[in-house]
C-alpha cells in the first residue's frame, strides 16, 4: 500500500512561518538554563560563597529533570485568567515565561554574600518556571506542524536555544565584568520579551477545556497508561533506555556548575571565561543540531517520495 503522505519540498518547509516562531520559543527556553547554574555559579564564587554551597544551589535545575511530575497537569487544565484569551498551551507559556522575567529580577536584587535565602529562593523560582515553559513549548511544537517538518522545527528550536545560551552564558558574563552582576540579570530579565513575543504572536492551536467539554484526565491516564505501553513496546529494554536518558548528560552537569568556580579559584576574569568556554563550543552545538534537523527533513521527504516495497 502506497503512503498517503505527499512529500513536501525542503524549501516549502523553510519558507514555513512557524519556523521563525519557533526560533523565538527556543530562544526563551534556552534563556533561563545557564543563569540558575553556570552562570550562578561563577556571580556565587565570586561573591565567596563557598563551593559546597554552590554545588547544593545546583539543585535547582532538577526542576528539569522532574518536570514530567507536573506536566499531565498542564496539559490537561486550562491556566487562570489568561486561558479563554489565549487557550491552553499559550497561557500556561505566557504564565511560565512571565514567573521567568520575576525569578531572574529577583535574583538581579539578590546578594549572595550577605543572604544566600533570597538567591536561593528566585533561582528555584526561575528553574520551576522555565522547566514549565519547556512543556507548554514542547507541546505547542508537536501541535504546530505535522511530523515531516518536525525534524526542522527540532532544528530551529535547537538553534534558539543555543543562542540564549550564547547570550545567558558569554553575553551575562561580559556585562557582569564590564557592569555589574545585577545589570548583567536584568538584562537577561529583559531578554524574555523575545519569548513573550513569540507566544503572543504564535496561533492559537487548542480551546479551553470547558470549550471542548472534556474531563481532566485521570492519574492512570496520565502517568500509568503511557508507562505501560512503553514497557509493552520495548520490554525490559526500556530500563536500559531509561538509565540512558537518565545519566548520559551527567558529567557535563557535574563539571559544569563547578567549572566557572574553578576559573574564578584560578584568577580568570569573567571575560576570559565568557570568550573562551562559553563564546566558541556553543556554534558546534547549534552546527550539530541544525544539521540533524536538515538531515531528518531531507530523509523523511525522500521516505514519502520513494515508491513503497512490494511483497512477493
């Protein structure tokens, strides 16, 4: 049987508007990341904090990493006040990026030498925030365009994040050394209009849940129900599977909160450390991954064009 799919041309999939919306929501999502860890980490050492402390406000960024506790709720209720205006993935967006802009003004009010708490306080503030608007991005991405042009979309994403990165990691640490740290901050604050823009602009693609007339989904739905049928696909593989995902990232999250404390210890400014370890390795990122996403395009409209194999 033949596919029903049509195959589409790689340039239609470039001149896809959605492509330049996804450009900003990737921005936004990668904004946050850097400044609640390594970024933090270097503004905390120099403030003389000690490392021990350092390593323990890293914590924050498990909000990432546990995120799918609270995302079925997302996905299944609509936000206060902003969900008939906007429908239910970009209120919650609009919400999560708005709780961004707060954490990272609260933490660009903070002083790590004379109240740890309130620093603390924000930078878990910011991470539950940006790991909610990672969701709400997600699911606005998988509901935005069909699967052929999901690889480019993953693509524009990645490159997104990798410029707020850019921008979090090397663009903070030059205004800190050349400014102040709180400058540094409320720039980043300011940054996350790029996203808020995005989310604005983006359609609307979901109604209200009282709209469609649907229930909430229960607890079994939610969790149990996707759970099983992965284990019913992969079997006792998907422990392995799992612990992949689980540590594959680990060493660069151990290394990388210490690392700027390190550079700090050695006598580094925060220009030498922004030009050397965060200006240079992110445009291999952003290489890598916006070559994955042209490779995907191209191989999933070279799938749909070539003729089905017939049995014998």
């Amino acid at each position: 049987m033949a596919s029903g799919r049509k195959s589409l041309p790689f340039r239609e999939i470039l001149r896809d508007p959605r492509l330049a919306l996804m450009l900003a929501l990737g921005f936004s999502s990668g904004l946050p990341f850097l400044l609640i860890f390594s970024t933090q980490s270097a503004w905390l050492r120099e403030a003389g904090v000690s490392r021990s402390a350092i390593g323990l406000m890293s914590y924050a960024a498990l909000a990432f990493s546990f995120k799918f506790a609270w995302a079925p709720f997302i996905d299944e209720y609509d936000p206060p006040l902003v969900g008939a205006w906007l429908g239910r993935r970009r209120g919650w967006m609009l919400l999560a990026q708005f709780g961004v802009a707060a954490g990272l003004s609260g933490l660009a009010f903070g002083a790590p030498a004379e109240s740890l708490g309130w620093s603390s306080a924000f930078a878990f503030l910011t991470a539950f925030a940006a790991a909610s608007q990672d969701v709400t991005i997600d699911g606005w991405r998988i509901d935005a365009v069909p699967i052929e042009r999901q690889g480019m979309m993953s693509a524009v994403y990645q490159l997104g994040y990798r410029l707020a990165m850019l921008c979090a990691g090397a663009g903070a640490l030059y205004i800190a050394d050349f400014a102040s740290w709180r400058a540094a901050y409320l720039a980043m604050a300011g940054l996350t209009l790029v996203g808020i823009g995005g989310c604005l602009l983006s359609p609307q693609l979901d109604l209200p849940r009282e709209a469609k007339g649907k229930r909430a989904a229960s607890f079994a739905i939610s969790f149990v129900k996707p759970l099983s049928d992965l284990l019913r696909r992969y079997g006792l593989a998907l422990i392995v599977i799992l612990v992949l995902v689980a540590i594959y990232r680990l060493p660069d999250f151990v290394s990388g909160v210490m690392a700027n404390p390190l550079y700090i210890d050695l006598g580094f400014t925060k220009s030498d450390i922004a030009t050397v370890s965060k200006l240079y390795g992110v445009w291999i990122g952003i290489a890598g991954a916006f070559g994955g996403g042209v490779a995907v395009a191209c191989l999933r409209s070279s799938s749909a064009a070539s003729p089905p194999l017939r049995r014998t």
